[in-house]
C-alpha cells in the first residue's frame, strides 16, 4: 500500500496561464470583428440622426423667422393699398387739386371725328 504525501500543489507555469489570456484575446478579436460592422452601422444612424435632428430645428426656426416677415409685411400692404384707395377718391382728388389753382372742367369732354 501506498502512503499519501502531502505534496504542495505546483503552481502552473507562466506559459499555460498566458496561453489561456492569448486565446480570450483571439475569441474576443473575432467576436470584436464579427460585430464590428453592427456598431458602425448604429454609430453611423446615431449621426445620421443628430445631424436630422439639427437640420429640422434650423428649418422650423427659419419658418417662423419667415412666417413672422410674412405677416408684418401683409399688414404694410394692407396699409399702403388702403391710403391709395383712399387717396384715389374724387373728393380727396379735387381737394388736392384745388389748391393747386386748377378747377374742374364743367362742360364734358367731346371727341372729334374725323371727316370720311
């Protein structure tokens, strides 16, 4: 019969423990590769996506500056169209008229025709 030593236990070698960590690198290289295309591909919307994003605020932000110009100048056509309607009338041109030392014609006008 055999007796049992205790021994104590060997330590591994600094080989095995390496070999082990350079094949986890491998796996996770290739796990890392496989993948790779995914992440850009998720990166690459995210910026499509911000970008987008930007855009549209500058265009909202430029559609209510334009919106705003829009009705301020509606009101100064409605304005100007309302003193020429205004100023276009027959009194308010006889006034104007009258100052200046004209009259009215009080005969009406006649046209001449030419002889056949």
């Amino acid at each position: 019969m055999a007796v049992a030593v205790n021994r104590p236990k060997r330590q591994r070698q600094g080989t095995q423990g390496s070999l082990f960590a350079q094949m986890q690198a491998v796996k996770l290289g290739k796990l890392f590769r496989g993948w790779m295309g995914y992440f850009l591909l998720i990166a690459l919307c995210g910026l499509l996506y911000i970008a987008n994003m930007h855009y549209a605020d500058r265009s909202v932000r430029t559609l209510n500056r334009l919106r705003k110009e829009v009705a301020e100048l509606r009101t100064e056509y409605t304005m100007l169209r309302a003193q020429f309607i205004l100023g276009s009338k027959r009194s308010i041109i006889k006034t104007k008229v009258n100052q200046l030392g004209l009259t009215e014609n009080e005969k009406p006008a006649y046209e001449l025709a030419a002889d056949k």
